[in-house]
C-alpha cells in the first residue's frame, strides 16, 4: 500500500532566523503602500491567514489576493540569499527527506502555510527542494485552513502518481496546526518539537507520536513503515 507523507518546512524542516516575519513585512507594506506596526502571527497558519490578519491588525480593508500573493512572490525571491546565510536546515532533516524519498511506496511532499513560491525558495536556499516532489505539495494559496489542504495535495497526488483518494496521509509538522489538520482530515501525524512547541504541548493537541527532532531518521522510516502497512 502506498503512503502519502507531506512535511511542513519552517521549524521542520528549516530555521528561518527571523527571515519569514521579514518577508511578511515587506509583502505587507508592498500591499499596503504602508510600513507594518504590528507584525505577522504564524505559528502554523497558512499565507492567507497571516496577511488577512495582518491587515485587520492594522484596521485596513484587505486587498485582492492577487496583489497579496505577488507581494509575498516578490518579497520572498529578494529574500534567499539572506535565508541561506541566516537560516539553516534542521538537524537531520536532510537524512530524513532523503530516507523517505528512497522509500518505493512513499510519496514524499509538503503541506506548508506557505505559498508555492516561498515554499520552493525556502527549501532551495539549503538544497531540500530536490528531495520533495514540490508538484503534489498543498501550499498557503491553496485554501486558508491548514485542514482544507490536505484534500488539495491527496488530489494532486491521485492527479499525479494514480494512486486512490484514500491513501494513507501522513503529516510531519512542529505546530498544534498540523495536528489539527491530520486529526480534522483523517490523516496520521508525526509531530517533531523542533519549534516552539514542546513535546507535552504537541501531545496535549492530539499528537499520539512526538519526536524531538529529525536526528533518528530510522525510526521515522519505521514508524512511517508502520502506517504504510496499516500496523499503527
């Protein structure tokens, strides 16, 4: 049996020093024509949810999303080179994507807040990209619930590699977010507290596996192996 596994990216898969909120502040004061006060809350939330909020934070009437997305296009492109030099992928998050890229049966992607763009640059800044197959991800454009995007990347799989609606879907993620969305959308989750969310707050929201991080790649290959075969 096949096994869709989808990885958030920031505090994941990636430390982004600070480089996220900056790239929402300069999208923010591109669409506003105004420089941000108060800044971007994220924590798991996706793109759409972050600039509207922004911009209620700020009593302003939200502008098209075409215009918020090019902004957020244009302010995470100028962006990369300071995420490389800044930023730096997470402790064993390279082995880890690599292992399951390897794996025969599972098809390895992200579902991130963050839009296709910025999703692509912030795992191309440390050499990542290569490792996803970033054409069946579910991104922050998508929809504005984190939930909603599990059906988007399970229907671009299907669209993509041919396999049923109903594969098994695993989501790895550092947020309370990403175990909302497995438990709300019948997927599995595999919560790593690599973020800023300990382990007992990511038990506390649903999360029947936590890890510390993505050091034990073997481990994760097991467990992942487990829910291939229906046997967790």
């Amino acid at each position: 049996m096949p096994l869709i596994v989808l990885w958030d990216i920031d505090h994941t898969l990636i430390e982004n020093s600070g480089v996220s909120k900056e790239i929402y502040a300069a999208a923010f004061e591109s669409a506003a024509n105004r420089a941000a006060v108060y800044p971007a809350r994220t924590e798991g939330r996706t793109d759409r949810l972050i600039l509207g909020g922004m911009f209620r934070d700020h009593g302003l009437e939200l502008p098209t999303w075409e215009r918020i997305l090019t902004a957020l296009e244009t302010a995470g492109a100028a962006r990369e080179a300071e995420l490389a030099r800044r930023g730096r992928d997470l402790p064993g998050a390279r082995e880890a994507l690599t292992a399951v890229a390897a794996e025969p049966k599972m098809i390895s992607s992200v579902l991130t807040g963050n839009i296709q763009a910025n999703a692509r640059v912030k795992l191309r800044a440390f050499g990542l990209d290569g490792l996803l197959d970033m054409g069946c991800g579910a991104y922050g454009a998508d929809a504005a619930d984190r939930a909603d995007l599990v059906d988007v990347a399970r229907k671009r799989v299907h669209a993509a590699h041919g396999i049923p609606l109903d594969t098994p879907t695993v989501l790895i993620g550092d947020t309370p977010r990403d175990v909302g969305a497995a438990l709300n959308s019948g997927a599995h989750i595999i919560a790593v507290a690599s973020g800023v969310h300990s382990a007992d707050e990511l038990g506390q929201a649903g999360a029947d596996t936590v890890l510390a991080d993505l050091t034990d790649g073997a481990a994760l290959v097991r467990h992942l192996r487990a829910l291939e075969h229906g046997a967790a």
